[in-house]
C-alpha cells in the first residue's frame, strides 16, 4: 500500500523547508543557537477550556481540561517533542485538546527545559516529578497516562523504566509517536532510512544529542531507552511512519518489550513522515483517531 498523493506532496514540501534544518552538523549547530519561543497555549487548544498553570520542580506546566469540564477521573501528561531544542508547537496543543476532549480527563503538559541551556537528566527529574504529582492528585482515584512525542516519545520511554526502576507510581499506559529512543542513533537500518526521510538527518542532531547527554555517554540506558531493559513497564502503543529516522528504533522497541513479556502495539503507516498523527494528512487523521481512542478509554 502507497502513501496517499495528500502524504507525497506534504513530504515533499517538508523536503524543501525543514530538511536543511538538520542537513548538517552546522546546521544542528544553529537549532542549538536558536532562541526558544513561549510555552504558552496557542491554537485549537484555547477554544472553551479551562486552562491553569502551575510550577513542578522548577518548570512549568499547564493543566488543560476538556471543553465541559472534568468528566472522568484519571489524567494524561503530554510531553512535546522538538528535538529537545524547541518548544511544544501549536501542532502539540491541537492534539492536547483532542486528548482532553476525547478522554473527558485533564492533560497536563510539562515544559521541560532545553538544551543547550538544560540537559537529559534534569528533564527526567521533572517528569518523575509530574508522575508522582499526578498520583497523588488528578489521577489518585483514575488511570495515569503518559504521552509524547520524538524527543518527548522517547523522555515517556525513559520516564516508564525511571518509574519502574524506583518503585514510583507506574503508568497504565505509555503513547510514543515516533520517539527519538537512541541519541547515540545507531541502528545498522539507519543508512537505508535517512535518505527517505524529508525531514530528519543525524549530522543535525548529533550536536544536539552530544549536549543533551552532558557528561553521560549516548548509549547511557539512563538517557536513551533503547538500550535499557524492557521488562514490566507499562503497555506500549506506538505510532510511526516508514518514511522516518526514528522507525528502526520504534520497531525494535516493540519487539523488544514483546521479547521481554509485556504489552506493545506497532501502528506503521507506509510512506508517512515524522510524526504523521500531527500533520494533516489522511494517513496522519487516522493515526490520530486510533491513538484518541486509546488514550481517550
């Protein structure tokens, strides 16, 4: 099965806009020099939704409930991705307005700090911070789940064997789409993947993953999931397109926590982008859906 003409023509554009964004080292460079934009809610996301804010171990993060009001009892945290260099996108809080609708429960997005200003290590410190929030709070008496994407996938993967790890509150469910899982970016599948993604390349994000890590090593299971141990986390659901860096990773995670006995689910859209369920295709609109109504039950 082809990716439909709308997904061709979107890649297409993304070939020409946002490819040379980490074309090269210098330009990962430049994404590291760049000045951060606001972390305040724009978009679909302010339309009829209360909306509060609050500090969690020195960051903020925003409290989103559903148009309505609270329905059910239990609550998600969203993690944005943006290569751990930008901040969460008017694309991101569209999709955390849906989530709060759809699952009639508050989303809460943390804004962790980014590099090159803050490091790996600091953010999952605030994300274990959030979890045990949450449990004590919105999701006491509900399910607690956790979901991001690229670099925010790959922050909910390391924050399900952080919690695992500590004996801290263990979340129902863990959402990925296409997480960034490895910042060493080493899978052998890689040399054939890149030149089919328009969007991501590693000479731009190897800078970033370098200052990222601080003094840990890529490969450090601390800071890149994929080479951590995967048994008894959470179910897994994941979302990725094959036209993406981070599908090798996505599909190996999968296995491996299938390999290790637990729950995971592999949606893989044919000639898809980077994280497809936010962009504005027909392939992208069904992700979403699927991944609604699973974060929404």
């Amino acid at each position: 099965m082809s990716a439909t003409l709308a997904t061709r023509a979107l890649c297409a554009v993304l070939q020409r806009t946002k490819k040379r964004r980490f074309a090269t080292t210098e330009a990962g460079a430049r994404l590291l020099a760049a000045p951060k934009g606001p972390v305040t809610p724009v978009g679909a996301v302010l339309r009829g939704r209360r909306i509060t804010s609050s500090v969690v171990a020195g960051f903020p993060v925003h409290r989103v409930e559903p148009r309505g009001g609270v329905r059910r009892t239990g609550a998600t945290a969203y993690f944005h991705g943006g290569g751990y260099v930008s901040t969460i996108a008017r694309q991101h809080w569209d999709l955390v307005a849906d989530l709060a609708d759809v699952s009639g429960r508050p989303v809460h997005v943390p804004h962790y700090g980014l590099a090159p200003q803050h490091t790996a290590l600091e953010a999952i410190a605030l994300g274990l911070a959030v979890v045990d929030s949450l449990a004590a709070s919105d999701a006491a008496e509900g399910p607690l789940r956790l979901a991001g994407d690229s670099a925010g996938g790959g922050l909910v993967v390391l924050l399900g064997q952080h919690l695992r790890d500590a004996g801290g509150p263990i979340p129902d469910l863990l959402t990925v789409i296409a997480p960034w899982l490895d910042l060493a970016m080493s899978h052998p599948e890689l040399d054939a993947v890149e030149p089919t993604d328009p969007w991501l390349s590693r000479a731009g994000l190897r800078p970033v993953a370098d200052v990222w890590a601080a003094e840990l090593e890529l490969t450090d299971p601390r800071i890149s999931p994929i080479h951590g141990s995967f048994a008894d986390l959470p179910p897994i659901e994941a979302h990725v397109g094959s036209r993406d860096l981070t599908a090798p990773d996505t599909r190996l995670l999968v296995e491996r926590v299938l390999a290790a006995g637990g729950q995971a689910v592999l949606h893989e859209e044919v000639g898809s982008p980077h994280v497809h369920p936010l962009l504005p295709t027909p392939e992208g609109r069904r992700a979403r859906a699927t991944l609604l109504a699973t974060l929404g039950a």
